[in-house]
C-alpha cells in the first residue's frame, strides 16, 4: 500500500473480493461467458473450432 498514491484498505480489500467472488456482494454469476454464444459472437467462422484438439483444451461445462 505505500507504494500506492490513493491506496485505501479497506477498498482495495472490498475490490478483490467483489472480483473473486468471495465477499459478501460477490460478482454476478451472469457474467460466466457461454462457449456456444461466444463462439457464434466472436467466431462464426469456427476457425478455434476446427483448430487441433491438442492445442485448444475446451473447458468441461
């Protein structure tokens, strides 16, 4: 916290917690991103889709 020109404890404590989750206002669970919806958003071509399975471990939804 020295280091830091406007540091707060407090704050920075709330912070990392609300962005992992752990506090007691944690982050929404909406923002879990949805591979399908991703995918069709950001590659409609599926070129990470036809890529090597070796390459890109899809998570386990």
């Amino acid at each position: 916290m020295e280091h830091l020109i406007d540091g707060d404890i407090a704050s920075n404590n709330g912070g990392w917690q609300w962005s992992a989750s752990t506090g007691t206002d944690a982050a929404p669970y909406f923002r879990i991103m949805n591979p399908e919806t991703q995918s069709i958003k950001f590659d409609p071509q599926e070129n990470i889709l036809k890529m090597d399975s070796r390459v890109i471990a899809m998570p386990n939804f």
